[in-house]
C-alpha cells in the first residue's frame, strides 16, 4: 500500500485537510458506482459510455491494477480526510505517462491540490521525464495547466474519442 499525504488548508474552514492517495482496490467498489453514475460525469468524459454498476467497477478497478503490476505505478483512488473524493493517477501510453483526475463535483474545489501532490510523487520518480494530459474539447478552463506549465502539443485521437493533449516537463 502506498499513501502520499498532502496537508492543505480549506478556504471555507480554515483547517488542514490531509489528502491521501491509496489503491482503488483499497475502496468499496459501491463509492466508484455511485461517483461514475452521477449524470454530471458525463459532460467531461467521452469515454463514459456505460452505465456504472459493480460488475464495471470491478472491471475498471481491475484494468487499473493491472496497470500498477505492469508499470509499478497507476490509478490511486484520491481521499481527502479518509473520504473518497475521486480517483486519479498516471498510466502509461506508450512511452508517455499520462495524469488523468477524476473528482466527484462535492471535490472539484481540490484538484489543484490533488494534482500537485501528484505532480511531486511524478518528479520524484526518475522513469517520469514529463506527463501528458488528455483533456475533451468541452473542457473549457484551462488556466490550471497553463499556471502549471503545461503546454499545448495538438489534437490526438483516443479510443475513437477527440482530445486536446497537454505536456509538462518534470524537470
């Protein structure tokens, strides 16, 4: 089990919130259903084709452990005091390492934090010389990519769906 801790302070309450990334298969499979279920999941995510049920979270929880015992690294599934808030991570494309996040709407509020506790676990990690992201052309905001460094690399196809590919140096 690997766990990577974060302390950030919330605007709202002014306390620390401790986020932690642990396995997917650290968490029910019913959190995964009822977070990929919500109709809002959709909007960003052109690959969301199916309904969510146990047997897909099983198989989506699976997929991404296989990731881990064939790269070392994968998918976490992202707490924020204990609580599942969403799941994210690296998985290999290629030669490429590819950060993709995905938060439940309660959560949005915490990616940027998420993603730089990432962002530090990738620099560490010498087989990373940079990350990709794949974003849909309906995401819109892209000033966080910008403000981290990443730069615009085109348009790609993926899975038979359009993105807009992003690249950061960990360097």
């Amino acid at each position: 089990m690997q766990h990577l801790t974060q302390e950030r302070h919330s605007q709202r309450t002014h306390r620390p919130s401790a986020i932690t990334f642990a396995r997917l298969t650290e968490v029910p499979p019913e959190l995964l259903v009822a977070h990929m279920s919500d109709p809002r999941m959709a909007e960003h995510m052109p690959l969301l084709t199916e309904p969510w049920d146990i047997a897909v979270a099983k198989r989506f929880m699976t997929a991404k452990e296989a990731t881990w015992q064939r790269d070392g690294l994968g998918h976490w599934a992202i707490l924020a005091d204990g609580s599942y808030v969403g799941w994210g991570g690296f998985q290999k494309e290629g030669d490429e390492w590819d950060f993709g996040l995905v938060l439940r709407p309660d959560a949005f509020g915490l990616g940027a934090a998420i993603t730089r506790a990432a962002l530090d676990f990738a620099r560490a990690d010498p087989r990373i010389a940079f990350v990709t992201f794949l974003l849909p052309p309906s995401r819109r905001n892209l000033g966080a990519l910008a403000r981290l460094g990443a730069r615009f690399v085109g348009e790609v196809d993926h899975a038979g769906a359009s993105f807009r590919k992003f690249r950061l140096q960990m360097e």
